[in-house]
C-alpha cells in the first residue's frame, strides 16, 4: 500500500486534487474522526472513481452493553508445535450509532505467555478490508488497540504453542472481552488427535455441520474467571501448517505454503460453524 495523497483537515463535502493512480489499483480513502480512523475503498472503475465518495463517522463512546462478542477457536498440530487460531465476531448495536472504544478499559484477547508467532487481524467498517494489527501487551493477553465501529467485525488472532516432537501439552485458555457469552466453539484437527477440557462447567459434542477431518465442541468457562486449561495429546501433525514465514500484503496474510489458509479458509469455515453453534444456544 502506497500513501498518494494527504489532506488537511476537512469538513462536510470537499474535492480531492487529482490523482496519478495506475489503471486497474483501488483507492483507500480514509478520514479520521475524534482519533477514530475510517476507510472506503474505491474500485478501479472509472464511473464510481470520479463519482462521489461518501464515508460516513460517528461520535466515540465508552459504553459497552450494546457491544456483543462472540468467538471460536481451531487448535491444529504441527510436529514441534500447535496453531490455535481464534475469530471473534464483534457487533456494536448501538443507538444511534457510535464507535466503541475505551482507552482505560480496552478490548483485550488472553494469549498464553509461552504463546509464540502472535499476529491478528481487523476487518469492519465499510470497506470491508482486512487490517493489520500492532498488538500491544496487556495484563492477560494482547490488547486491541482500535475502535470498535457500529455493526459486525471480525477480528482474527494466531499463535503457537511449543510441543515438540508431537508431545502432550497442556495451556490455558481464558474468556476476557467476550466472558458475557459464557462460552466457545472448540475445533480440533486432525481428528485423532485427542483434547480435553480441564476445569469446563459444560462441554458438548457438535455433531453435525462439521467437517470429517476434525472434532469440534461447545465448551462452558466457569465464571467467574473464565478459565480453563486444554490438554492435547497424539494425532498426527498437518504438514499444512508448518510454520512458514508470513508476510502481510495489502491487509491480508499470505505465506509461502499453507493450504489451510490460516485467515480467508479457516475464517469461513468458523462464519459457517458459527451458524450452527450459536442456533443450538
């Protein structure tokens, strides 16, 4: 992504000088409102391009009851380690609408402290683009340094947890932002790989809508820590997901060699599981 033009500060309609943009790239307009920053992207089509572009803000608020999180986590095992992967879905259902965001009590998501490769993901707002994030340390994970805007987000956080040579492993797992819900989904791959939760008020199979390949479970955290430890023994190691360098292009992660596809494949398979999960609840 290559910056191309800055504008002062603007208010209500005003015309941006013309651009040299090559053929066939989209443009990123993004405004920033009261510390909040808010992106559009437009395609490279000539009509919509010089058409008018509108990107709509909105006033900040600390209130957190109209913001709802939802979340699931896949564990996958490589030979010297596994990948746990979460999504939490993210709806602000404020009225009228504002971006949540609270700099004294900000959104944070646990992460082990022997977790390693730590990287996460953004996507909301208009444009719909997948944004990188600079997670800075929290007291029990990694804090989300970003406002929450009005309607869904996604955000998407990796790691790996050292086990090597396929050894046994167990590490905790605990519910911050999105305790309200009580609990998660918990996928497990490869199939044989066998998984327990220790300290779980309630766990339950999922039967249905999951794939051949893997196990998945609705797993209670008792309150009022919300937390629990996930023991994880055998199954054999997905080559898919040995640990590649990973880089960030344009908003989106990309590697070297993974079929999984840690953010576009996985994210999808959860938006369908989720589906399922949360109607049984």
């Amino acid at each position: 992504m290559i910056p191309i033009k800055e504008i002062g500060p603007s208010k209500g309609s005003f015309i941006i000088p013309k651009l040299s943009v090559p053929d066939g790239t989209p443009i990123l307009l993004q405004a920033k409102y009261a510390g909040i920053n808010y992106n559009k992207m437009v395609p490279p089509v000539p009509i919509i391009r010089s058409g008018v572009q509108e990107i709509v803000v909105y006033e900040k608020t600390k209130e957190k009851s109209f913001v709802r999180t939802r979340s699931a986590m896949q564990i996958s095992r490589g030979r010297n380690f596994l990948r746990v992967f979460k999504i939490y879905l993210i709806s602000n259902n404020t009225i009228p609408p504002k971006s949540f965001q609270d700099e004294q009590n900000p959104f944070e998501i646990f992460v082990p402290s022997e977790a390693n490769d730590v990287v996460g993901q953004l996507t909301q707002g208009e444009s719909r683009m997948a944004i990188p994030l600079q997670l800075k340390d929290g007291t029990n994970g990694k804090l989300l340094d970003r406002a929450i805007l009005p309607g869904s987000s996604e955000l998407q956080i990796s790691y790996t947890i050292p086990a090597s040579n396929l050894s046994t492993v167990t590490f905790k797992d605990k519910m911050l932002s999105e305790k309200e819900e009580g609990f998660r989904a918990v996928f497990s791959k490869p199939q044989d790989m066998e998984i327990s939760f220790i300290g779980a008020s309630k766990q339950e199979k999922i039967q249905e809508d999951v794939s051949s390949d893997m196990k998945a479970f609705k797993v209670n955290y008792p309150s009022p820590k919300y937390e629990i430890s996930i023991s994880v023994s055998g199954g054999a190691p997905i080559t898919d997901t040995e640990r590649v360098d990973r880089k960030i292009e344009n908003g989106t992660w990309s590697t070297e060699r993974s079929l999984l596809g840690l953010v576009a494949i996985l994210g999808f398979l959860f938006t369908l599981s989720f589906i399922f999960v949360f109607r049984k609840n």
